[in-house]
C-alpha cells in the first residue's frame, strides 16, 4: 500500500500523520478564484468536471497534501431527487422548503450526478499514486435539515420539529436520501475515489434518542448499502458537534475512520473511540486564520494528544481569509518539525 | 435536611427524583402572561421584586416543582457594568456590540442588582421549607459573546475571532464578568437563595484549548470567589453543548451537579462525571411539547438512564407551545410511574 492515508485507515499508525484540509480547494487560494469565476453558478461549477476536476487538484499542486477531496457539495443530491438548490452569494444554499407532501413525491434522478464521477475519474487519472482521493456525501439528517428548513439552520429547531411532527415521513425522507447517497457513493468509488466520507455537519443537539433515529440508522443504511454493492474502501464519518453521541457514532458504525470538529479533545476522543479506529482532525480553522504562535501552539496540541492512526485535519473548512503561507507553515511544522508561521 | 434537592446535591440520590424545569415561569403559562403583561419591558420585569417574585412562585404553586428558579436574565449582570441591554420583541435581548477599546471603560454598579436580591428574599419567604430556590447568572462566556456581537449568536464567529484576535483584553472582560458575576451570586445566596446556577448556555463549538481558556478558568474564579465569601451553597454548573468538554468542565470545577443539555446520553455521562457528583436533566423540550407517547418514552428513558444522584429537569427552557397538561403528565409519571400524556 502506498498511500499513507489508506495506511491510517487500515489502522497504521503513521508518523509523520498524513494531511488534509477541509475546504483545501476554496476561496483562500488565488488559483481557485480564477477558475470560479468562470462558472455560471456554484452548481453549474460543481457539475463542469474539467473546472471540479481542476480545483479539487489545486491544493495538491500547491501545498502537496497527502489527499484531494473531491470538489462538490452535499446539496446535489437533493438535485438528483428532484428538488430546487440555489447558491445565493452572501447568503449560502437555498432551497424550497420541503413539505410533508412533497416526501412522497420525491424523485430519482441519478444520473443528473454523472458528471461528480467524471470528475472524480479525471483527478484519479491526473493524481500520483500515492496520493488519496477522497470522496464525500452529505449526512441524511444533515441533508434532510436543509431541504426542510429551505437554508442552513442555526438551531436545526423547524427540522427537529419536524421530525417529531411527521414521524413516518421523516424516516421516509431520510431512507430515501440514505439509498440516494449510497449510490452517489458507490458510484463514486467506482469512478476512482480511495476513501469515502460521510459530512454529518449537523450532528449536534439532537437528543441521544433522536440522534440514533435521525442520525446512525441512517448512515447504517449507506454504508450497508455501499458494502452490499461490494465497495469496500474505507469510510470515514464525520458527526461534527455530536458530543458524546460521537462515541456511539464511532461504536456502532461500520466506519474506519471518526473525524472530530474543533470542538474535541482528541486524547479523550482516542480513548474512547474503538481499538485501533483512525481518527481525523482537529485543528482550529480560527487558530489557522490567526497564524503566528497561537498557530504554532494549535499544531503541537493537535500532534501531542492524537496518538494512533490519525490524520491531521482542520475540525472545520478553511476560511477564506487565511493566509497561504500558514498553511505552509502548518505542513511542514507536521512534517519536519517547524513552520514559519506568519 | 428536608429539601430533596439538596439532598441530591450532596451527593445522595432521592427516589423519586426532585424535578424543576428550566423556564418554567414562562409563556406557558397564562398566570405568568397576566404579570408579564403589566411590566413596561422585560428588564423593568426583572427588576419589579414583586412581580418577578411572584412569576417564580407560580409553577411552585400549579405544579408543585420541588424547586423555584430565580426570575431573572443572564443578561442583567452587562447592565451592572454600564452597558445598555433592551430586549426587542421577536428578536430577544439586543446590546450595543461592545468594541475593544469599551473593556477598559466597564463601569461597576452592583447597586441596579439590589431588586434582584430582593425577588430573591420574597420567594425564600414564601417557599414552603421543603422546596429549594435557585440563584443564578449566566457564565462569563455566554454573557460574553452577547456583549460583543450585540445579540444572541448562532454561530459564535465574531466572539470566537474576538477571543483569538484580542486576547488580552478577552481575558479582562471574562475576569470583570467572573467578579461581577460571583458578587451577584453571592448576593443571591445571603438574600436566601439555597444553590446557585451557572447557565453557560453557549459552551458549544469550542476548541478544547479556548474551552479551559474561556469557559473553565473565569467559572473557577467565580466559584472561587463565592466560596472566599465564605458561601458553601452548593453550585450546580451548565456547560450546555459542550460535549467531550463537558467531562473537564466537572471533574475541574468545585461544582456539585453537572447539568446536561439535550444531546447528553445520561449513562455515559454518569459514567464520566466524578464519582457522587449530582448530574441534572435532560429531558428534549420538543418532546415535552409533542406529548403522547413520545414524550412518555423520553421521560422514562431519563428515569432509567440517569442513575444515582439526579435532578429531573429539561435540557433546554420549556417552549411557549407546551400544554400544562403534558407538565402535569410528566411530574405524576416521575412521582407515580405514569402520567396522563395528551
């Protein structure tokens, strides 16, 4: 094997630890900016597999990252089952909100998602060898919150109602979006993709109870579905801000890798995830975007309590005004030891 | 001693478990909108001893809680250091955002708290001998992100910047909150008041460096400037959201119960908080305003989760939308084994 993040997710420790960022390919990087504005829109750009193609490449050119992620969004397979998703500047995805009826009405079209395949074939082609290329999905209950809400929800409080109000369709709405992903996953994999991820971005807040309905079953469901179609590279799922139902999560899940959010202490994550399990993150995108020695210190904490098989990750995406050269700085102080942090 | 909540507090479980509600004097309740409706605005209701004494009374009297919660608002301790707070219907509580340079010009008049401890004396007066009375203040955080955004925060962005961007001066404004906090508790505690609260309502979201930094060490220096006072109150700590954090937050704190938000699994919290320490919770408010046999489900799972000392309580404030006969519902469930759920 000779893909450091493949080792790591086999359960191999490896030091240095491999890395990647969230959000790598994004408005950070000059180069990205250029190729953005060449898209009509964020989705017309996320289904242009030349332009997807090329920016998912960018961070691996320029900072030499162990693993590229493919360049897409959770929201498109909303699209595939029929539904409105715009990106609206200043305000993020926007999406007519779903009613109870609209569930059973939900269609299926997957072939709107081929381009995301020939996009993650053209990045396996153009990628070395020894480098990953993860691919993602959204999480159903994270997906789901969207689609019900019609935007991001800061307090997730009308889906949370929602699924308590409309039970049978709720469990509907999250078993369809669970075999949609599944398919968009495996087909995925298919194209080229080494590891897959699963982005539970809303993951917190929800009641244990709650969390196992709304959030485990359906993430079961992917990955029986993705192992039943004979796929078997490995998964890493992601319950950003779960808390304590993280533990479950990481427990009860057919996963080979728990990414954690900023907010965990990865030493008490270590030891309460399973044996042997990888775990990803963590490091502050705030600390990332504020350099200098709080940088510095961020970094070492990261490296001093993540023991066994970990990748280094940020616990959220890279925010736009973070300056290229920390991000330098931040790899090779993993690699070498020390980083000119600016 | 003959309060059970106390007893909890100690250290010694009580079956049946004393039960309270956050926001349980609240819009609920028609007796408490025939008060409200008389105050001019939502501070001058705070502040008018009687009226706020008599909202605390009330859900004693209809529901026979075993505790009453102090009606007041975390936000009162900002007006005490000069800022100006209004609450705006539709919107909640609105603060002009304070910028680096005001820290150094915060203003100490402990003297606009006065009516507070006086509400706190005439509930003590009233309560029969075997209820508790809770004091309280928010955390030095939570207070914190609303003084500087201006408003309740979803995201906590701007605060999180502020925390990393203006480190010296952060740390100034949690140290002059954690006194100012700390002199109200204390006041609290003399006018009568039998355990104090703290509400760090927005724990969540923190790396666990800025966690220790932001949350932790001020609520140490509240505590221990209550019990330099010579007050031994027990203190009852609400890190709500802060998942794995959570865990630092009890062992670390000179706190006697560990309150848990919605999202906290009970057994494996019991399992992680200091051996004896009093855990409280954690009931979904949504599942308390859906009633039926959700929310019997929902409070016998708190009952046969939550083991040793316990409190019953929510995880969050009660919704405006519960139906009182649901409230009743649940305390004769707790009591007697089942309750009249509609």
């Amino acid at each position: 094997m000779t893909q450091s993040l493949l080792k790591v997710l086999s359960g191999e420790p490896v030091n240095p630890p491999p890395v990647w960022f969230m959000r790598q390919a994004g408005r950070h990087l000059p180069e990205y900016m250029k190729i953005r504005a060449t898209a009509r829109d964020f989705i017309d750009f996320c289904f242009s597999p030349n332009k997807a193609a090329e920016v998912t490449l960018q961070p691996i050119r320029r900072y030499d990252m162990d693993a590229a992620i493919l360049f897409a969004d959770i929201l498109l397979v909303p699209i595939a089952l029929g539904r409105d998703v715009r990106f609206v500047k200043g305000t993020g995805p926007v999406l007519d909100p779903l009613k109870v009826e609209d569930i059973a009405k939900l269609g299926n079209d997957m072939d709107v998602l081929k381009p995301v395949y020939e996009t993650v074939s053209r990045v396996r082609a153009e990628l070395d060898d020894h480098k990953t290329l993860i691919g993602f999905c959204g999480g159903p209950w994270t997906v789901a919150t969207y689609m019900i809400e019609g935007r991001g929800s800061p307090t997730k409080e009308i889906p949370k109602r929602f699924a308590y109000d409309h039970i049978q369709e709720m469990d509907e709405l999250l078993s369809r979006l669970a075999d949609a992903s599944a398919d968009y996953l495996i087909e995925q994999a298919k194209a080229g993709a080494d590891a897959l991820k699963i982005f539970e971005s809303w993951a917190e807040g929800l009641p244990p109870q709650q969390f196992d309905r709304l959030v485990i079953a359906p993430t079961r469901q992917i990955i029986d579905r993705v192992r039943a179609a004979g796929i078997t590279k490995p998964i890493i799922g992601f319950p950003r801000g779960a808390g304590l139902n993280a533990l479950r999560y990481a427990r009860e899940l057919d996963i080979q890798c728990c990414a954690a959010g900023t907010d965990v202490p990865l030493k008490a994550f270590r030891q309460s995830v399973p044996d042997g399990m990888a775990i990803q993150g963590n490091l502050d995108p705030l600390a990332l975007r504020m350099g200098g020695d709080v940088l510095r210190h961020a970094v070492q904490n990261v490296l001093d309590t993540a023991s066994g098989p970990h990748i280094f990750n940020l616990g959220h995406g890279v925010t736009p005004d973070v300056k290229i050269e920390n991000v330098h700085a931040v790899i090779s102080h993993i690699r070498t030891g020390s980083g000119n942090y600016v």
